[in-house]
C-alpha cells in the first residue's frame, strides 16, 4: 500500500472519528415527564403539559441546552403512587433519561422521589406541593420551584392572622398535601394569633365528590371561617354542593382557587370567597408572562392557562437553564448551577437554596371578584407573599430531616 493511499485512508477514518464525536455531542437531553395526566390530578395536569411543550420548543429553537437539544418523554402516574413510580423507573432505565420531572399529587411525588435518589437521577417538581420529598426525605438531586407545605401553610396562617375570624373549621384532603398543609396552618397561626379556636377538622378522601355530610359538619360549629385545603373536583364539590346549605352567607371560606376553578365554576363562584394560588396568571403582570399567555392561548383556542401550565412554563426554563450552565447533565453540577443563579421567571426573579433545593416561589392570596377582564371570577386585591418569608429556617430542615431519619 503506497503512502498516498494510506494518507487517503487516515483521513477518512479521521473524518468519520469526528462525525462520530459530533454526533455523540449533538444527542438529546432526555427529560422524563411523570405527570397526572389522568385521574384526580387530570384537570390540572393538561395545561401544564401544554406550556411546557411551549417552552420546549422556544428552547429548542434557541439551540437547546449545553448545545443539546432537548427530548421529553411524556408518562402518565394515573396519579396514583405505584404507576408513578413504576413509571420513573421505568423512565431512567428503559430511556435513560438524563433528568425526571413533572408530579402533581404528593403522594406520587413521595413515591418517585427515592427512585430518584437511588440512580441518582435529578428530579425536579413542577407542581407537587409537599415538602418532605426535599425536606424531610431530601437529597441532593431532588428540587422544588414551587412554594410546597410549609410555605404554603405559613402563608394561609399569616393571612388568616390578618381576618377577623376566632372560629376556625378546617378541612383538608385526607393525603399528604392535605394534612400537612392544615397541620403547618394550625401550628403557625397558634403563633401568630393563639386566641383562635381550631372547632373541628374534618378529613374528606382524595376524589371524593359528594361533601355534604363534610359541609353540614362544619357548618355546626358555626365557625368564622372554613379553611378547605382542596383542589380541582373537591373545591368545586364545596362551592357547589355549599351553596345548598347557604354556607357561603353562614361563614367565611378559604380555600385552594388555582385557575382552573374559577374556569370550570364560573359564576357559580360568589364574590367575597378568600383563596389561594401559586401562579395565577391574571396577577403576573410582566411582559415575560404576558407574551407566554398571548402564544398559549393563540396555541390552545382561546384558552387560558391554570396555575400549573405557568408553573410548568418556568420549570421547564429553570432545568434547561440549569443544563446550560452546568455545561451537561452532571447532576452535582447541575444542582451547583442551579444553586449559583437567580432565574428570570413569570413570577419574578427566583432563586433556590441549597440546604434543601427550594426555591424561594411566592403565594399569592386574595378574594374573589367578577370583573369584566375575564370571562370568570379571579382573586382581587391579591396579597403576594414573598417565599424569603414562608420558607422553613435551616434549623427547622435539619430539625425535620434528624425526626425523619429515626
């Protein structure tokens, strides 16, 4: 073989070595999505999976993250435990995915997240509301970028601190979001405000429709207020099955208001009732939030998201920023990243500790109003409580983590 031929060859191999190095470098990000799709979480779930399509696609249209582009892999928990983590772990060793994300209910984002510790794949909650998967149950590769129990519950006892109310019933979903949310409540206003009586807490199951015997209990302690810590088909159970009872004219209700309520219930929504949100779009007013509300709705006839697609829409923003920062999906360095910026959200600016991988989300409270804006109620004169001020003191992680380890 003369020397010619053999620089002919040395140079095809050289090629085909770096088409190959291209091709390995250019494969995708693959995120796995577990997410309520169906079940309880169903009526929520959809926008979020909606806007984080969105987003995947600006992404990917600006060149991705770490030069990748970015792949999801959509699954659906049925909300129930098992199916999300057979669904996770399936996720990370069928598909290899390079990072987890999604969760609606607690419970399922209870399940997921030790699978997510033992392959050490990170997992990063859009929607789940519990703190003990990063608190708790935390570890390094678990985040949260949405305000969970206890913040949650702080908010509810600071503005309920601020009512008249010295009578309280509660009524919280009878599952780890529920009595969590409704344990912090009345543990934080006994510290703000010690003179208000807790009269009764009742405990209706997760999709449970028919709350009557739950609404007639409350109504005989003849409380100030109900605090419903309810979401989707059991808020509206409440206020429609409520109104048979006059409960609404007998009592003050605070309860959970995310978008989608108010979209499903309409004008069966009375002025006057308090509630809370995560992200409600109507109360985001910033031209990050306002175009992604134009496309969404351009996208989804008419439309508007709930809570969990704005939420969904950052989250989505927040991992591959992440990505881009930490040059790839390293996970230590992925957290590092993540840990080491203040992200630009339609919520405003954001940023995540790394004691327990939260990030400072606000909640926003108020009281519901028909105004001719929208084509249903939203909450009006909406109080924005900052995360910096609900989220739990390191001392109170650790506390919480050493009680959970025994």
């Amino acid at each position: 073989m003369d020397r010619r031929t053999l620089l002919r060859i040395s140079t095809v191999l050289a090629l085909a070595a770096g088409l190959g190095g291209a091709a390995q470098a250019a494969d995708p990000v693959k995120i796995g999505y577990v997410g309520g799709i169906s079940g309880a979480c169903g009526g929520l779930t959809h926008s979020a999976v909606k806007a984080m399509k969105i987003a995947l696609e600006e992404i990917n249209a600006a060149g991705g993250a770490a030069g990748r582009q970015i792949e999801v892999v959509w699954r659906d928990s049925k909300t129930k435990p098992d199916e999300g983590a057979k669904q996770a772990r399936d996720l990370v060793l069928t598909e290899k995915v390079d990072l987890l994300t999604g969760v609606c209910s607690s419970s399922v984002f209870m399940a997921i997240n030790p699978i997510s510790q033992q392959y050490g794949v990170p997992l990063v909650s859009a929607i789940s509301g519990t703190h003990k998967a990063t608190v708790d149950f935390g570890h390094p590769f678990v985040f949260q970028t949405q305000p969970h129990t206890l913040m949650e519950g702080k908010a509810l006892a600071e503005y309920a601190a601020r009512q008249d109310w010295n009578n309280i019933v509660t009524m919280g979903l009878d599952y780890e979001w529920g009595r969590t949310t409704v344990k912090v409540f009345t543990e934080e206003l006994a510290k703000l405000k010690p003179e208000v009586k807790i009269s009764k807490q009742l405990w209706p199951r997760i999709g449970e429709t028919n709350l009557t015997s739950y609404i007639t209990a409350a109504l005989s302690e003849e409380p100030d207020a109900i605090m419903g810590v309810l979401f989707g088909s059991g808020t509206n159970s409440l206020i429609k099955q409520g109104r048979s009872y006059g409960l609404l004219e007998r009592t003050e209700l605070l309860t959970f208001l995310s978008t989608e309520s108010y979209m499903s219930l309409g004008k069966d929504i009375p002025d006057g009732v308090h509630g809370w949100a995560r992200g409600p779009f109507y109360a985001l007013d910033s031209d990050k939030a306002n175009a992604f509300i134009e496309k969404y709705r351009k996208a989804h006839d008419g439309e508007y998201p709930n809570d969990w697609g704005m939420l969904g829409y950052d989250a989505m923003y927040i991992i591959a920023s992440g990505i881009d920062a930490a040059g790839g999906t390293d996970p230590e360095k992925f957290r590092q990243a993540l840990g080491s910026m203040t992200f630009d959200t339609m919520r405003g600016p954001l940023k995540m500790r790394m004691i327990d991988n939260t990030f400072n989300a606000p909640s926003y409270l108020g009281v519901t109003k028909m105004t001719d804006a929208y084509p249903f109620p939203t909450m009006s004169d909406v109080n924005v409580i900052p995360g910096d001020v609900t989220l739990p003191s390191e001392e109170t992680v650790k506390a919480l983590r050493a009680a959970a380890a025994k």
